[in-house]
C-alpha cells in the first residue's frame, strides 16, 4: 500500500492533455479558456458619452455664453456629427460618440430647453465633464484574460466586448461512470430487504455536471463474465472511466482483474488512508486513465475530489484549489493511515472553523449531508491540536 503522498504525484505524473475547441460563447460559461485574451481595441472604443443632454464647446461657456441653439441630434449608435458653431450645441445620448468639436456634456437636468434653444442653469462646467474619453479603462492589446482561467460571467462579457463569438477552450472528456454490484437496484425499483438503490452514479454524474460534464452512466452486475463483456465497448467510447466498487477484496470484486485482463496496467491499488483505502488508479495504454473509487458513498465521494478532480484540474492546466480552514476540536486518531475528514465550516469574523463530523464511516451517506468539505490528516501522527489549519477541499464551488 502506498502513501496518500505518494498516491498524489503518481496521480500528477499521470495527467492527461485535452485537446481545445471552440464553441459558442453562449456555451462557454464555466469551461476553461484555452487562450490569452487580449483588448482587441480600447476600452471604451471612442470618447464616449456618458448622460443624455447636450455637448458644447467648454471654450464658448467661458466666454458668457449660455443659451445654446441647438443645431442637430448625436444619437448613440450614430456615425460622428461635428458642431459647425461653437454658440450651438448638439443634443447627446448616453453611449453616443462625442461629437466633433465639443469636449462637455451636460445634462439635461441642469438645462431649459425651449423652442430648440438649450439655456443652461447650472453656474459651472468642467471641461470633459461626462466624458468616458476613450482608452481610459484600457489600452488596444491589454492582457485582459488568461489562458486557462475558468470562464465567470464577467469573463463571457469580456470575451464577447472583445468579438469572441466562438471561445477557445480546452475539451472536456468523455467520462463513463460505471457503478458495480449485484444488491444495487435502479433508482426507481422499490428494493428488497437485501438491496439497495444505486446512488453512487448518481452522485458522481452530478459532481461532473457542476464541472460542466455529461457523464455517461452504466450499471455492471458482480459477473466476471458479464463485466468484462460489458467493459469492452465503455473502454473504447470514453476519455476516462470511473467505476464505483468491486475495488476490494470480495470474492466477487472482479474489477481489478477484469482490467488489467483487458489491458490496463494498475499504477497503484490500495492507499494508506481511511476512507478509500481500496482506491484504484491505473491506466490502458491508449492513455486512458481509470479511477476505481471503492463503493461506500463517503469512499467514492472523497477519492473523487481528492484524485480525480485533482487529475481533470492539472489536465485541464488548471490550479486545483484549496480553502484554508482551522481544526476546530482536538482530533486523537491511530497514525497508521492518513484520516480524511469529512468537515462542516463555518465562518467566525473571517476564520473559517471546521467541525469533524465522524459519522458512522464510510457507509454512511447521510453523514455526508452537512459536509462542506474534506482535510486530511496526515498518516504518522496522532494527536491534532484545536486551531491547527489544514487545506481544505470543498465540496461545492
Ligand atoms: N476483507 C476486506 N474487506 C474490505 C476491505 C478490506 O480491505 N478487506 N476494505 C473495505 C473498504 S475500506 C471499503 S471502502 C470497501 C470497498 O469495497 P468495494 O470497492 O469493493 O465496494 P463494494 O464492496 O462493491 O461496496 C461497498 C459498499 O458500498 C455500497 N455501494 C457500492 N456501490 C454503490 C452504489 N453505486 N450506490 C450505493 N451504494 C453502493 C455497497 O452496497 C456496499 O455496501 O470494502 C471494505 N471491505
Ligand atoms: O476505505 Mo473504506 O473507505 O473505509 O470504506
């Protein structure tokens, strides 16, 4: 049995490398930019008017004069107009080019308008008051986003300001979730007393969604016949497998041999650490990586954030982050394995406190619902002191 340290750099030796494509930008929200994206032009793009009222030239308003006829509209979305009398204004609208000859707008609160003739009220002007003169957020060929940075909102604005109809991004991969066991009925069977509903598949395929995955889902019954007749097409249609039990050392946990009899070599099964000690990790020499997360929910669930999701993040060429977060109880545990911890946090002033919530192991499902997260507690030590700070890794966002 390996380290849990020792599991993560095989892990980190083994990413993969997606390829990119481009897609439309209205599909592009929370994939990962697979390009630089620079200022295509300045931002704003010209000088830019910024309230609906009128533009003259600051020049006439120093010299007294402040009843303006008005000569003609600059509407937004217009081509530039140009005043031809600095005693005359032009009417402006918010988001119009500023026209020719005129460096002040003012609004029309602060005018009278009658009879085409625009008196301004207000004692003071500023020159270029209410002006967005153009560059001054940024300059033509600004860095504005990087390369592998995850795509927000915000950054679809960007991207779109810029002329991204179609967006670079690094392809995903095509993901089969395979869940094992014959006591596992659908999710719409009513079980028997020996049965239960499958919810690991369940479970995964919605942590893949939130990574912007549609996973595809089978169900492969404790026959070693019938598993390795039913691997062989998922072993060629996808990018990645996740198989769900039969990781252990059951009598009917064919998983392991099924594999590598179809081609697989193990990079490494069984690691020092509670839950998911049975954790499987190897790869076919198409490249094709396989996680055989062992079949207790909390098992699945904390080797799928722990490894897998760390191994899409650097194939992705992503950071894989984590939150720092402070032990909030003494914790006295058997050093022989690393414990990862399920933790509820919660907020002090700007501190986040995790709670260990022990629950009843691995098995138990409903001990994950107020887990907001995972920490580890590193194998060779036995006593963890209240405050002491651990990475977390959340469970959500
Ligand atoms: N003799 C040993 N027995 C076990 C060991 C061991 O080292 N020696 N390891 C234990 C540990 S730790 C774990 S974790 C489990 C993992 O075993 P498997 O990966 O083979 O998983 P299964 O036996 O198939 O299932 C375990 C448990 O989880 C439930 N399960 C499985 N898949 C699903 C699913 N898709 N949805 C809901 N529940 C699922 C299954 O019903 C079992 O109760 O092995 C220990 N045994
Ligand atoms: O790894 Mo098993 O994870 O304790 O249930």
């Amino acid at each position: 049995m390996i380290s849990v340290e020792e599991a993560f750099s095989l892990i980190d030796e083994n990413v993969g490398h997606f390829d990119r494509e481009e897609i439309s930008i209205a599909d592009a929200g929370n994939r990962i930019l697979a390009d630089d994206v620079f200022a295509d032009r300045d931002f704003p793009p010209y000088d830019r008017v910024m309230m609906d009222g009128i533009a003259i030239q600051s020049g006439a308003f120093e010299t007294g004069v402040r009843r303006y006829p008005i000569e003609k509209i600059q509407a937004a979305g217009a081509g530039k107009q140009s005043l031809e009398d600095s005693r005359n204004c032009i009417e402006v609208m918010t988001g119009a080019i500023l026209p020719e000859n005129t460096d002040v707008v003012v609004p029309y609160e602060e005018l009278f308008i009658d009879r085409g003739v625009a008196t301004i009220r207000s004692d003071g002007i500023k020159r270029l008051q209410n002006i967005h003169l153009k560059g001054t957020d940024c300059k033509t060929g600004t860095l504005l986003l990087k390369r592998g940075a995850r795509i927000t909102p915000v950054s679809t604005a960007i991207l779109a300001a810029t002329g991204y109809a179609f967006v670079p991004v690094i392809k995903l991969p095509r993901i089969a979730v395979c869940s094992t066991g014959d006591e596992l009925v659908e999710v719409k069977s009513v079980p028997a007393d020996h049965q239960v509903r499958q919810s690991n598949a369940s479970m995964l395929a919605s942590a893949l969604k939130s990574e912007g995955i549609d996973a595809h889902v089978f169900h492969l019954n404790d026959d070693r016949e019938l598993l390795s007749k039913g691997i062989r097409p998922v072993l060629q249609d996808f990018d990645v497998l996740l198989f769900s039990g039969a990781v252990s050392k059951g009598k009917f946990d064919y998983l392991p041999a099924v594999l590598q009899e179809a081609g697989m070599d193990v990079i490494f099964h069984g690691v020092a650490q509670k839950p998911g000690k049975p954790f499987l990790f190897g790869k076919f020499a198409s490249g094709v990586p396989v996680f055989g997360l062992p079949g207790n929910p909390v098992s699945t669930f904390v080797c799928y954030h722990l490894y897998f999701r760390r191994w899409l993040y650097y194939s992705m060429g992503v950071p894989f982050d984590y939150q720092r977060v402070r032990l909030a109880r003494e914790m006295r545990l058997p050093a022989k394995l690393a414990r990862h911890l399920l933790v509820s946090v919660e907020n002090a002033d700007g501190i986040l406190n995790a709670s260990p919530l022990l629950g009843s192991g691995s098995g138990d499902l409903p001990g994950l619902i107020p887990a907001n997260g995972v920490i580890t507690l590193p194998a060779g030590k036995e006593v963890f002191h209240k405050g002491e700070i651990f990475n977390m890794i959340p469970f959500e966002g």
